[in-house]
C-alpha cells in the first residue's frame, strides 16, 4: 500500500489574522504556528485577538475538513459568537476566496502565493507533482503539472488560462 503526501506552504509568512480567519483555515486543517511555534488557539487563549507574523501551512494539502470537529473547536475556541458566525461563514469559502479575506486584513500583503507538492511513498508514474496557487484581491491563477507543456521544438507553452492571466496582470501594471 503506497500514502499519498500533498504538503502545502503559503506565503508570504508573516501574515496576520483574526480569530475568525484563524479558525476558518483551521476548519480546512490548516497549522497555523506563530513565534515560538505557537498555534492560533495559544494565541487566542492568551487573549491575543489577532495573530501576527503567523506562518500557515497544511501537513496534508487543503481539505475539507471535519465540520463536527470544527463544531466542537468552534465551542472551545474563546470566540464571540459574531466570531464564531463569521468563521463558519469563512469555512464555506473556495480556497482562493478565503485568501482574499486575509488579504483584506493585511493591506500591505499585494498577493499570498501557495505552493504544494504531490507525492507517493511508491514512486509510480503520476504519483508526483504539484500544483501552485496564486491570489490577489481581483485575480487568482492556479498552476497545476499540466498548466504548461513543451512542444516539439522544446518550447514551453502554457494553458490559455495562464496566458489570460498573464495578460491581465500587464494590462494592470501598464494602465
């Protein structure tokens, strides 16, 4: 039997966050850890509101999740319940979405890059790769292993999604 590995970091690392935000990533089995290694419920349990300078990454890539954990964290987590309505609300968000919202809060963040690597214990054609995220507050461009190939002259040539964005992001930097 072969595991399936798909680790995941996001960048940049030193983002700050509100509870509710905190919690929402959490919901998608997040690790958020801070100075010192401290996770977001250390923080919060010391009453720090809002974490800064928090580094965020996934053991296991995105996910789901677990709603009757979250639930339960949810119970114990120390929030408002405005809080609490507003992580679920965050918890219901697409990937990209969610990043937004922390982009929201860190005004000086221009764009969060993720970036996760596929792999297998038995090494098997297709068992490896990766893809990559990248979000700003009015686009969002996601990269897999098949987002580019290499023609027969060696030339690499990206996906008509790839090229849009490109083309957007230089209209933006040349208006």
């Amino acid at each position: 039997m072969a595991n399936n590995f798909y680790q995941t970091t996001v960048q940049p690392s030193e983002l700050t966050l509100t509870p509710a935000l905190a919690m929402a990533l959490k919901a998608h089995e997040a690790t958020i850890e801070g100075q010192a290694d401290d996770t977001a419920l250390d923080q919060l349990a010391r009453g720090d509101r809002d974490q800064h300078d928090v580094y965020v990454f996934f053991e296991n890539g995105w996910s789901d999740g677990d709603e009757t954990q979250f639930a339960e964290d949810l119970k114990v987590s120390g929030l408002s319940e405005e809080e609490q309505v507003e992580a679920q609300r965050l918890a219901q968000l697409p990937e990209e979405d969610l990043y937004r919202e922390i982009l929201l809060v860190n005004p000086k963040v221009a764009a969060i890059e993720v970036n996760s690597a596929h792999y297998c214990s038995k090494m098997r054609p297709g068992e490896f790769g990766g893809h990559g995220l990248y979000v700003t507050r009015t686009h969002y461009l996601h990269i897999g292993d098949h987002s580019a190939s290499i023609d027969k002259d060696g030339k690499i040539k990206v996906t008509a999604k790839v090229q849009k964005f490109v083309a957007a992001k230089k209209k933006k930097v040349t208006a």
